[in-house]
C-alpha cells in the first residue's frame, strides 16, 4: 500500500520475482501524498486501512511501500496487528558504502528529509560522508502523470517535466556527489530520467532489498505458500483505490483525474480487478 502509484515500483519488483504471490495493492489517493501529511494523521490513516484489508483479505504479509508512512507508522502497526510488516527504509547505508566521494545525496519528499528517523540513519551509517538532502512533491507528482502517459507523452509538456526534474536534482551535481538515494517510491518511476540528466551519479533504491524480505517472510511461512500456490492457476491481482479529494482531483499538475487512462495503465500491468474502497 502507498498513498498513490509509488509503491507500484515495488509491486512490480515483488510479482516478477514471486510469480506465485497474490496480492492486493491499495492506492490510498484520498490521503495523497503521504508525506504532506502529519504523524498523526498518518497513523490514524493507516490504522484504519490496515484494519480494512485485515478484515477483508486477510492478507499473511503488509508491505507499507512509502518511505514517509513507514518511518512514521511501523511500530504503531506493529503493535497493533498481528502481521509481519515490511517498511520501505532509504538505502543510505548503502550508498555511503560505495561512495567514491564520501559525498551522497537523499532525494524524498519534503517529509521524510526532515524526519529525525533520517537523522539516526545517517549518525549510524555515513558519519563520514556529506549529505545533500532535497526534498521534492513535484516528483510525487510528474511520476504519477507519466505513469498514467506511458508511451503517450505530450513533447511540451515532456520539455517541461525534463527542464524542471534536472534543475531539482542539480544540487547533487553541484556537490559532487557519486551516489543519490531515491527515498520515495515513486521516485524509481523516474530512474531512466534521473540517469539521463546526471549518468555519472549512481541512483540507489530499496526495491531489491524490499524482495528479498518479503521472499524470506514468506520462505519462514512454507505454510502459506502450500497454501496458495499449485492450484494450476495464474496469480490474482487485485487494485483497490480510494477517490481522491475533490481539490486534489481538480488541479492537473498535482495529480491526474482517475480516468480511463489511468484504469489501462493498471490493467497494463496486470491487475484483474479494479475497485473503489468506500
């Protein structure tokens, strides 16, 4: 589950590398973006949609695929259900290790930059690097918009996205750095863009690491495996969405109405099903 599209990033990583999963993705489009909302209102916010999905799906494993909700809302979650959760954690632990440059870059929303979460991570694993944080909302935004455009893109308004997604990232050019963490979901979305404008910077994301967890989860739980799979069918994928606010759905630039194009971009991918959670 994401507050939109991002966590697709991780969707798509998890169902080629475990053809076998069924899944649900939740796009929670009522609360989007994730992070510019409150802690407070995070936790609530996810509390009571976990709580849906556990009562509906009984799902054996939670992937919460936003850096944002998870930094905020794990614990709680945890406390609460009696689930494995898998939280999205920047790979800045990574990137300090194979910086060339002890100079690497964070690129997340505005949110998770200034979460003291951030903050312990990078005393623990790159005390010896510089940091460049930038926190950015319109790269929220242009992933969703080109999610929903694959293949369709209008030249001006592509001119457009590429003119204003290289000046966000040029303060890594500008310092140096050799290794950028993408602290977003919806930021691997744009990863042919980001290398495209700074190919000598390498872009570090957690999709891999996120795979391996939820395999070794589901490896730990051979039970649920047995369960699910050798039935002789495919896979089932299922979409849930909550509609976005009405000020939200108005406003182009932020986020693309859910439209016809956007239902065949999901059904692209693979999803079966396609349904509004009330």
């Amino acid at each position: 589950m994401d507050s939109g599209s991002g966590g697709l990033s991780i969707w798509r990583a998890l169902t080629a590398s475990m053809p076998e999963l069924n899944t649900v993705y939740l796009a929670d489009f009522n609360h989007y973006p994730y992070g510019e909302q409150s802690e407070a209102a995070l936790i609530a916010r996810l509390r009571h949609l976990v709580g849906r999905c556990i009562e509906d799906w009984q799902p054996k494993i939670v992937v919460i695929a936003c850096n944002t909700a998870s930094t905020v809302v794990l614990d709680a979650l945890r406390a609460q259900f009696p689930l494995p959760f898998v939280g999205v954690v920047p790979a800045i632990k990574v990137a300090a290790l194979a910086s060339q440059q002890h100079c690497i870059g964070l690129l997340a929303t505005p949110g998770t930059i200034r979460r003291s979460y951030i903050d312990r991570l990078i005393e623990e694993f790159a005390p010896h690097c510089r940091v460049v944080r930038v926190g950015s909302s319109e790269l929220v935004h242009m992933a969703e918009r080109q999610i929903r455009s694959e293949g369709n893109h209008n030249r001006q308004s592509l001119n457009e996205d590429t003119a204003l997604l290289s000046s966000i990232i040029e303060p890594f050019r500008a310092a140096g750095c050799d290794q950028v963490v993408l602290g977003c979901t919806h930021f691997p979305l744009l990863k042919a863009a980001f290398q495209n404008a700074l190919p000598d910077i390498n872009w570090v994301d957690s999709t891999a690491a996120i795979c391996r967890r939820v395999a070794t989860l589901w490896s730990d739980h051979g039970k649920f495996k047995s369960a699910e799979a050798g039935q002789g069918e495919p896979a089932s994928h299922l979409l849930l969405f909550t509609e976005p606010k009405p000020a939200a759905t108005t406003d182009q630039q932020r986020i693309a109405v859910l439209d016809d194009r956007w239902t065949a971009a999901m059904l692209g991918m693979g999803f079966r099903k396609i349904e509004r959670l009330d």
